[in-house]
C-alpha cells in the first residue's frame, strides 16, 4: 500500500480504510511538519498546524477530485495557510533565546558554534516577510521547484523567482548585520573570533 498514489490511498481513506490513513500521514507528516516549524518557529504549533492538515485531509478525502492540483501541492497550500493565518494572529514575540550548555567533549566548540549559526539563520528567516519566508522555506527547505511553490502559493514562477530574490537579499543583509554587530561584542568580551 505503501507504493499507492496519494489518490488511491485518498479513496481507500474516504472509504474508512485506517491503514490508508496511516500511509499519508508517513508520506506527508516529516513535509508538513517541517515546512511549518520553519514557517512558525515553533515545534508546537508546528504540531497543532499539522493536526489540523490531517483533519482536513480527511475531512476532504471523500470529495478529492484527481486531475487537478496535485494532491502533495494542496497539503503544502494547507499548511502554508495554516501558517500565515497564525502568523497574522500572533503578536510579534521576540524569539527566545535557548540557553547553550558546553559540551566537554571534544569538538564542543564547533557543535556549539554550529548551533548559534543555525539559531542565528533561524532568527532572521523568523524576521523575513511571511511570503518571502514562505517562498525560501519551499524551495529551500523543502525542496520543491519554482512551478510548485507558485502553485502553493497563488502565484506566477515570476513572483516566486522575485520573493526568492528578496528573501535570499535579506536574509543575507539580516546575518551579516548580526555578524557585524556580534563581533564587538565578543571583541568586548574577551572572546576569540
């Protein structure tokens, strides 16, 4: 079953076959599940996002129509909605900074190093424009082509390539910003660069 086409499995699932409800929610939960972390910033409301992806998944199954959209298309514009419609509730929160405990083992430096780039990279897709962020996080990320993402999200492979353009800019512009402010700071602080 697993081999299946999403469509098969969606006809199996509106049929109230469990097992093809298990099959998508392995093929689709890691997709969804990261692409709306990134998005939000946030494991758990990644996890509710995606909660509510898999509702509505079977909520629809019975009414999926094949020939249009792609089904794996539909769940990235679900949950990319899901996202910005979180996103345009919350208030701005400032992210919260996640204490680094040393590791004593050797090569705990560069793990450490390693650990504030990636929250460093994450802070500043947070801060890009929620349609920029959403462009970079399915090209990138989640690996998905230009047609796709414009499919995803509503727009033409023009769009997408000019949000790419400007989030790659300014998430460049963001980190080396950090960067530039970072380093007087550990120069203050004793710290080796």
């Amino acid at each position: 079953m697993s081999e299946e086409s999403d469509e098969t499995l969606l006809k199996r699932l509106a049929a109230g076959e469990e097992r093809a409800a298990r099959f998508l929610l392995a093929r689709y939960l890691p997709r969804v599940l990261a692409l709306a972390q990134r998005m939000l910033g946030s494991r758990s409301e990644a996890e509710d996002v995606a909660q509510e992806v898999f509702l509505r998944i079977w909520k629809q199954a019975a009414r999926w129509q094949p020939g249009g959209a792609r089904f794996s298309t539909w769940v990235h514009r679900v949950t990319s909605n899901l996202c910005i419609d979180r996103l345009r509730v919350r208030k701005s929160a400032p992210l919260e900074d996640a204490a680094l405990i040393a590791d004593p083992a050797p090569g705990a430096e560069s793990r450490v190093a390693e650990a504030e780039q990636s929250a460093r990279v994450a802070a500043a897709l947070q801060s890009l424009p929620e349609r920029q962020r959403l462009a970079l996080i399915l090209v990138h990320y989640q690996e998905l082509g230009n047609r796709e993402t414009a499919e995803i999200m509503d727009c033409t492979v023009e769009a997408v390539e000019a949000l790419l353009t400007r989030a790659r800019k300014g998430l460049k512009d963001l980190l080396l910003k950090d960067a530039a402010f970072d380093a007087p700071v550990k120069a203050a602080s004793g710290e080796r660069q």
